[in-house]
C-alpha cells in the first residue's frame, strides 16, 4: 500500500457518497484522531443521521449485542 492507494480509495468513497454522508463518514472514521469531541460530533450531525454505533469502541458494543 502506498499514499495514492490512500487517495484512490479515498476519491473513490467521494464518488460514491453524496457531499454530507461522505462529510459524516469522513469525521466517524477521524474522530479519534481529530480535534472533534464524540459530543460536537453528536451535536453537529444529530438532525441529519443516526449517530447511535458512532464513538470508541461501539462497533464491538453492537458485534456483543448482537451476539
């Protein structure tokens, strides 16, 4: 893998998703790594998607649930 494996994958998930789901993906994917608390996260998309499995650790939460 190298950075313009990064840059087609990411320019392909651009293509694929409208400007505000590809937004809200982009900041569930970095949310660890960025400035961006889970809570402004929340607030800054609560009107327009499920936040529900977003946050550290929820995937594992639902694969437990679920199981």
């Amino acid at each position: 893998m190298n950075s313009n494996d990064l840059n087609v994958a990411r320019e392909n998930m651009r293509k694929a998703l409208n400007e505000d789901y590809y937004t809200y993906k982009l900041d569930a994917i970095t949310l660890e790594y960025s400035e961006m608390t889970e809570e402004d996260f929340h607030q800054k998309w609560k009107a327009k998607y499920d936040k529900r499995y977003v946050g550290r650790g929820a995937l594992l939460q639902l694969w437990i649930t679920e199981m």
